[in-house]
C-alpha cells in the first residue's frame, strides 16, 4: 500500500516551516532514531510507541510503507548492517533485535544488558554489533552466538555512540567522552572531559573523504526545533533553517546525501510533565538538500585568491 507525502506544502505549518515532503503514517508516540539503509532509500524509524517502522522513500516524493515489527518496551537506538539486509534495534527492554526485513525474516534477539540500550553500531570490518547501555558497558556480539565476545566497562552510562572504524567515540554520564581504537578495542585509547556545558546526548566521528556527506558538510539539529548544515573544514554555517514547533530529535542522511531526514517530536528534554500524549504530534520530514545549502564557500587566501 502505498502512502504519498511528496506534494510539497504551499503554506508552512508550525511543524514543517520549511516545506518539507512529509511521511504518512508516522509513529504514534516519540520518535527517537532514524536510519537509512546504506544500499537503498529505505528509511528506518524507532519510536517510544515500542515500534520499529520501515518505508521506502523514493525521489519522487512517495513513501511506501514497507514492515513494522514490535519491541516490548520503547525503542531508542536502530542501525543498518552494511549490505542493507537487516536492521538492528534496541531500547529500554534491554534487549538487541536483529530483523532481516528484506527477506521477509522474523526478528531475532542477538544481544542483552542489565539496563536499556541507548546506542547500537555495527562495525563491518570486525563483522560484529556494539550494543551501549545504561549499565555502564559496550559489549560486542557476533550475532551468530548468544554470549558477547567482549564486555568493556564504562565510568557512566553510554548516552552516545559513534564508529568510523578504526575510530569509536562514546558520551557517557559526567560529560565523559571515550575514544577507543577498535584495533585494540579492550583498552581505552583516550578519555577527555567534554567541552559542552551539558550532558553529551550525541557525537557523530567524521567519515572518510569518499562521499558519504556531500561536501564534507554536516547537519546539527536539535531541542530548539531547528536544523543548520555546516562546513567542516571552514566551520561555517551553510545555511539556517526556519524551526518547527517542536524539538528534532534525531535526523539522518541517505547514502549519497541527496534526501535529509528529520523527525519533529517531543525528545523529553523537559520531562513527562511538558509532555501530553493526549495532544502530542509526531511527524517525519524530508528536505531535499540544495546546492546553495550544503556546498562550501571556496577558501580565500590572504591575498584575496581563492
């Protein structure tokens, strides 16, 4: 069944400002992790309805609902295995799904901790999942045995993950930041105080120049219901959006860079009580990325050449 969201708007809504296509059917509670698939536009959303929910997105402006399956608790983390055969989720049941929905295959559990799983990686060159949990530990799997094959301990509770092999960086509690190098990843390479005020709820390690974000650009967005793309190398701003009404939880990149996901919905930053499911509305957004917006401005020299 196919479900279009391509018409672009001709008048902004509070929670689409910028005129983003919009996914039918989005999650029914807060949406805490979007994921593309690496081989195809297939987009993955997790959400605290205990839902894991699959489209296919395409250029034109059409999503079609693909599969959904079910956690037994709120969902917090997802990730695609690198040849876009299976998804991984976790969350607050404590447990790791590995779901082959491109087959057609049931969900199976291939990882478990002693409190919610916040951040989950698959790293492609170990050929192994890292699961981070609240009960101060990453541990690795080989998704084919039921023990992992390392537990390392953390000095607080895993809020953040990121893996660009041989790089893993990790936020925990306390505003630690963890780097490890996964060619020895049993010893910590390197631990340092985060330079932010507050509590580190997401790091992202920078890829290999080979394309995965156009330009060496990135995109930050956040609370403030606002998302900016940005220039590495010259650490500018490339271009402000207009903010939705609510905060962005999360958003991703597709593989070549060419759509930008988003997701306008509660991210508990203020608690239960600013929230209201009664009148809570969730939303999954994309923007197609402009040239004008993601490409750097040539350096100049200080002769005024570029």
């Amino acid at each position: 069944m196919a479900a279009t969201f391509g018409t672009i708007n001709t008048a902004t809504s509070p929670h689409n400002p910028n005129k983003s296509f919009e996914i039918a059917q989005p999650p029914n509670d807060s949406i805490s992790s979007l994921s593309f698939s690496p081989k195809a536009n297939y987009l993955v959303a997790t959400s605290w309805d205990n839902q894991v929910r699959c489209w296919e997105v395409l250029q034109t402006g059409a999503s079609m609902p693909k599969a959904a399956m079910s956690h037994d608790q709120p969902v917090l983390c997802s990730t695609w295995k690198d040849d876009g055969t299976a998804v991984f989720s976790a969350g607050c049941d404590k447990q790791a799904k590995m779901w082959p929905l491109l087959t057609g295959g049931q969900p199976v559990t291939v990882a478990m901790h002693d409190a919610p799983i916040k951040e989950i990686a698959w790293i492609p060159e170990m050929n192994l999942l890292a699961t981070g949990s609240w009960d101060k530990t990453i541990k690795y799997w080989d998704t084919r045995q039921s023990n992992p094959v390392h537990t390392q301990q953390l000095p607080e509770r895993c809020f953040a993950l990121s893996v660009r092999h041989p790089l893993m960086v990790v936020g925990t509690a306390d505003r630690n930041l963890i780097i490890f190098n996964l060619q020895n990843p049993q010893t910590e390479f390197k631990r340092i105080a985060s330079p932010l005020k507050y509590q580190t709820r997401c790091v992202a390690a920078f890829p290999d120049k080979q394309g995965f974000l156009i330009h060496q650009t990135f995109a930050t967005a956040g609370s403030d219901g606002a998302f900016n793309f940005w220039d590495k190398d010259s650490k500018q701003r490339l271009k402000a959006m207009a903010r939705s009404n609510q905060p962005i939880p999360c958003s991703t990149f597709n593989s070549d860079g060419s759509l930008y996901a988003y997701a306008v919905s509660y991210d508990w930053s203020k608690g239960a009580e600013n929230h209201n499911p009664s009148t809570a509305k969730h939303y999954i957004l994309l923007h197609v990325p402009q040239e004008s917006e993601i490409k750097g401005k040539p350096r100049v020299t200080t002769s005024g050449r570029k």
